[in-house]
C-alpha cells in the first residue's frame, strides 16, 4: 500500500518516527511529508533514512514529478501525525501553502488525521469546528489521548499511540495490521455527523476483592465495529468491560468493569447518541453478597453458596427510554446465543428480539472455541422492523462493516430526520 504520511510542526513529531516503522515493517511503501516547522523537531535526513524515500516539503522540488498532484493521486492512505491545530485549521479551509497541504487536496484515498496540541487549543470553539468539518466530509480524525502534555499540564491533547495509530489507520484502509495485501470490505456507509456509542467486553460480577463471576468476550468485534464506524465518519462513545484486546484510538473512551457500571454509562453516553450498539457481553446475574475480604477456604467446613440475583436489562431500558422520549435513536442488541431443547438458536433470538424490542439485533452461536476470542465470526441480523434476516461470515472487521453498513442504512429508511 502507497502511504504519504504527513508530519506537522508538535513536539509530539518524534513519535511518528515509531509510526513510519510500523508502516515501513509491514510492508507499505511510506512518501513522508513534513511542514517546514516539523523539521525543527525532526530533521529531513531521519524520515528519509527511515522510509527509505527522498523527503520533501516544497512544491517546487521535482517540478518535472508534479508532486503537488501526484502523491494525493497516487496514495492509497494519507496519514497526518502530529495533525496541530494550525494544520487542521488549514486542512478545514482549503489552504495549500505547501506540499503536504496541497496534498490533501489532492487526496484521492481515505485520510486520517491524529491531532496532538494543549488541552486548550483542542477544546477551543475554532479547532472543534475545523474537526466537526473535515468529519462531515469524511475525513478520519482521532481524538487525542488524554495525559501529561509537554509541560506540567494534564488533559486531552496527547498524540494517541503510535501502535494504536497504525491500527485505526489499517482499519480506515481496509488493510490487516500484518500490512497484507488484502482488502477487508470497507463500509460504505455514510456516518459524518452522527454520535455512536458502542459498547464491547465482557462484564465482571465481584465475589470477593479477589474473585468474580466473568465471562469469555474479548471485546474484538467491539473494536472492530468502533473502527468501522470512524471509518464511515461517525464519532464513537466506546464503553469499554473487561478485554483482551486494545480500545481503539480515535474513541471517546470509558473503562467499566460491571453490569451495574456498564448500565450508568450507557444511559448517559446514549442520551445524545444517535445509534446506540450494545455488542459488550453483559452478566444476566451478579452475587447477591459481595465480600469485603477474600473467601477462604475452612476445614471441616462445606464450600460456601453463592446466591446470584438478576441484573438490570440494559439494552430494554435503552429501549424504554428512546420510547419514552419519542426519540429518533437506532438501537442495536448482539445475541450471543446457543441452542437447547426448547429452540434453535434463531428461535431464541426471534424471542429475545421481540422481548427487548430494539432495532436491530446480531445474532451469533457461541460455544468453546467459537466466537469468543476468535478472529473470525458468523453472524445473522434480524430486523425489529419486519425485513428480512441479513448474514454475514468473515472476519470481524467484515462483520463489522456489514453491521455498519446496515445502521447507515437503517438510519436513513427508518430515521431519515435525525
């Protein structure tokens, strides 16, 4: 894959060297492009020796290539690390004062931007703008992490990760994060404007300071479906259980731990959400006793009984609540389901569409060694609007994308005036 990879003027430049190996080990052939100012930080003879390309910023370098055209043509991804404030302001209003800005308007693939810059200036009216622009019209931009900036201050504004940088901008190719040739299906579902919350992992139930009741989600097709959605323009609210992989980077980000914590944070982060997905694997029941101190075992004295009690239905209080509201939300369940003597795994998940009563429902058949943790997935989604079932099999970020693509499409069938 053609990358150009174009580096702005932030303290946070040095980082991006790690970005352009990750790049440059999985096989990419990698054009960097800095700005003037990020050569002060990073010097031109590093990105050259890193890439293995001649690197330039000037439009009047190689006249006879057409730089200034060629690379947005030829690039399969642009990639824009530090993006600062001055460049996101530049990039929203069309600017082309240099070779990297002329090659974002020349761009003819997917762009990412990974904004680094103080707390202040991210929050400011003027660059959330410039953001909320470049979103609408389809270009990815991360949110920044949130940490210690370059001097004493703390807040959001830290440049995410170069590992997780690399990971949004596979998934914005359509790429494998082994930098395989090939494509995963992308989804071409529009969601520039529209606020998503996602929720993925498995939910932990405590029994003791060190015990719980927990189950076997990883959260990855959850972070499959966040990269899906900011590929298709969406702001994602992911709330984030227990998981054995890395929450995405670009997502606005909240850690919970159980069923009670998950159901607080998803009421709030879906008040103002226009689709709602609840793909984390919730605990139907939790002790009913939790104790201060660790459970030991005592001689002579038979293992304690643990008393479950049920947890609240998260997913149909979201239901009850847009209901309630009147509201224009869309509103996906997952089904994790296995068969048994009353029924066929669709059957139960019919049964359990309509008892929940949301929009959509992702059902999959789940079992020792399937699903869970796995790389791959099978899914069927059935509709609470009387269409017709919807398979999907693949990879998760395939799954992913189908699923997507479906809530963009649902969105604008059943709730064209959101």
């Amino acid at each position: 894959m053609r990358i150009v990879l174009g580096v702005g003027g932030g303290i946070a430049a040095y980082k991006v060297a790690s970005l352009l190996r990750l790049f440059t080990e999985a096989g990419h052939k990698v054009t960097v492009v800095p700005t003037e100012a990020a050569t002060r930080f990073v010097g031109v003879a590093t990105w050259e020796a890193l890439s293995g390309n001649p690197v330039s910023n000037s439009v009047f370098d190689d006249v006879e290539k057409v730089n200034h055209v060629r690379l947005g043509h030829e690039a399969d991804l642009i990639v824009v690390a530090p993006a600062t404030a001055d460049l996101l302001a530049k990039a929203a209003t069309g600017q082309a004062g240099d070779l990297l800005t002329n090659t974002l308007l020349m761009a003819h693939g997917p762009v990412l931007f990974a904004p680094a810059m103080h707390t202040e200036m991210w929050r400011h009216a003027a660059t959330q703008a410039n953001v909320e622009t470049l979103r609408s019209r389809g270009v990815t931009v991360l949110e920044p992490a949130s940490g210690r900036l370059t001097g004493a201050d703390s807040g959001p504004g830290r440049l995410p990760e170069p590992e997780a940088i690399f990971a949004a901008a596979m998934a914005l190719a359509g790429a494998t994060v082994e930098g395989e040739a090939k494509a995963q299906p992308a989804t071409h579902a529009s969601l520039a404007g529209r606020t998503i919350t996602i929720s993925a992992g498995g939910t932990r139930e405590a029994l003791d300071p060190v015990r719980f009741l927990g189950n076997r989600s990883s959260g990855k097709q959850g972070v499959a479906l966040a990269a899906a959605a900011l590929a298709a323009g969406a702001t994602v609210r992911f709330l984030a259980a227990h998981m054995d992989v890395e929450p995405p980077a670009g997502v606005e980000l909240v850690h919970v731990e159980s069923a009670l914590e998950l159901r607080e944070a998803a009421l709030k982060a879906a008040a103002d959400s226009d689709v709602v997905i609840m793909a984390a694997a919730v605990a139907d029941f939790r002790p009913a006793e939790v104790s201060d101190t660790k459970i030991k075992k005592v001689d002579g004295e038979d293992a304690p009984v643990v008393r479950l009690i049920r947890n609240p239905d998260i997913l149909h209080e979201l239901v009850e609540r847009r209901n309630a509201g009147g509201g224009h939300q869309l509103i996906v369940g997952f089904a994790a389901e296995t068969g048994d003597a009353q029924g066929d795994v669709l059957e139960h998940a019919a049964a359990k569409l309509k008892r929940k009563g949301c929009d959509l429902l992702v059902v999959n058949q789940v079992g020792i060694g399937r699903v869970f943790g796995q790389d791959d997935n099978s899914v069927v989604i059935l509709s609470g609007h009387g269409a017709e079932p919807q398979s999907s099999a693949g990879s998760k970020a395939d799954v992913a994308a189908a699923v997507i693509d479906r809530v963009g499409a649902e969105l604008t069938r059943v709730f064209p005036a959101v």
